[in-house]
C-alpha cells in the first residue's frame, strides 16, 4: 500500500529536508528531492509522483516554471509552485502553466497540507473527458486505471487492484484484504465491486469476492487464497465456473 507521492523540487536544501520532514509527519511519501531542472526531470521519470512541489526559482538556466511546462507535456499532475515572491510578474508567468496551488513562503503546515490534498482531489475529481485514464467514483474513493485511493482519515490511500486478495462485507461496509494490512471502505459489495476491473475480481458470495489472480485451488464450495477459505455461495457458483471455465 502506499500513500500519495510526492517529489519536492528546491534548490535550497535545509528548506527541502523542513519540508520533506512535515510531509512524512503528514502521512505522505516524499520520493525525492531535486535541486534543479533535471535532477527533476529524472526523478519524475522514474519515480512518478503523484504530486510535485515546485520552487519557482531554482538554480540552473531552466527555472520551476519551465519544468512545471515541460510535465505538463508529458502527463497530466498535480503541480503546487513554491516562492518566495508573489509579484504580478511572476504570478503571471506562473498561470501560464495552470498551476494546481501557489504557497508562498514562509508557509505553515496547515497550509501545505491543505494545498495538497485539494489539489490532489481536484485532479481526481476531474471529468473522464479530460483524463482518459481515471475514473470518477463517489467523493471518498478515486479509481485509477490500476489502482483505487481510499480516504481513510485525513489522506487518501494508494490500494493497487493487484494488492487486494479477496473483500468481505461486513454490514455497510467492505473490507478489503491485502498482503500487509486490511482496508475498510464504506460501500455496499455491489457498488465496490463496479469500480473494480470485472475481468480480475468476481463475487463468490453474498459477503464475499475475489481477486482471480490470487486464487490458489477451488473446490465446489470454497477458494482457497493462501490459508484463507472463501464460500462459494450456491447462486454464485455458476458464474463463477463460466468466469473460469471449470466443472466443479
């Protein structure tokens, strides 16, 4: 499981280790710090972030707005500009790029964290037409193409679709089995189930569904995933045998 990553892009490096320090107390995950134009432009290549902070005046010929230009080329994320100058210049020039937030600093905690998760929601929240590769689901879980983000307190919780062995219902809510750790989501089985992929997970019972690909046997009644049994509900089975293509 993982939280939300973020790459921080400073040159002035007591002031990027602050901040990465404030993030990790806030539950995220800082998956870099780069000083400069390309220290960035590989960090975000090979790590992915899933939001960057951007000091506008970084060292180097190109400067926070150029590479904030140059990610928006290549892929649709959430950006936040750091500065230490709001003149009419350079806020001007910031548009042009349509940052998600601007913090200028000195700026608190509250004011990070705020910045980041409302730019984090109005990215997921955005229509299908202008992100082909996400899909909007109700207000606390954001489905990816491969994974799905779940709030859970105050931050929203990276579960890739992968992760999750099999769900059981409990009452109003679902709880999602993963190699490390249990998710609880607020959801009927059937309204979770159709924000998952059909051809990876199916209902074997009325409280229970799994992930095909985590199965290790079967038998008529039960799935067997590691030590873990899962009913096979009677008004399932057939379906369930059809998705396989087995007798049992």
């Amino acid at each position: 499981m993982s939280t939300i990553k973020i790459l921080i892009v400073e040159d002035e490096l007591i002031i990027a280790e602050d901040i990465s320090l404030e993030l990790e107390n806030l539950g995220y995950e800082v998956i870099g710090i780069a000083t400069n134009y390309d220290e960035a432009t590989v960090l975000f290549k090979n790590h992915h972030p899933d939001v960057i902070l951007v000091d506008i005046l970084i060292s180097g010929e190109k400067d926070g707005i150029d590479l904030a230009r140059t990610i928006r080329k290549k892929e649709d994320v959430p950006i936040i500009f750091l500065t230490s100058h709001a003149d009419k210049g350079t806020v001007e020039r910031a548009k042009q790029v349509n940052p998600d937030a601007y913090l200028v600093k000195p700026f608190e905690r509250a004011d990070l964290f705020a910045a980041i998760e409302i730019a984090f929601f109005n990215y997921v929240n955005k229509k299908p037409a202008e992100k082909s590769d996400m899909i909007v689901e109700e207000k606390n879980n954001f489905v990816l193409k491969d994974s799905i983000f779940i709030k859970k307190d105050y931050l929203l919780i990276k579960v890739r679709f992968d992760e999750i062995k099999w769900l059981k219902a409990e009452g109003n809510y679902i709880e999602l089995y993963c190699p490390d750790k249990k998710h609880l989501v607020r959801s009927s089985m059937r309204e979770f189930l159709a924000k998952l992929p059909a051809a990876l997970f199916v209902q074997t019972h009325k409280s229970y569904a799994v992930n095909l690909s985590h199965i290790d046997s079967i038998d008529h009644s039960t799935v067997y995933i590691g030590k873990e049994e899962i009913p096979i509900g009677r008004t399932f089975v057939d379906h369930l045998k059809r998705i396989l293509n087995i007798e049992l």
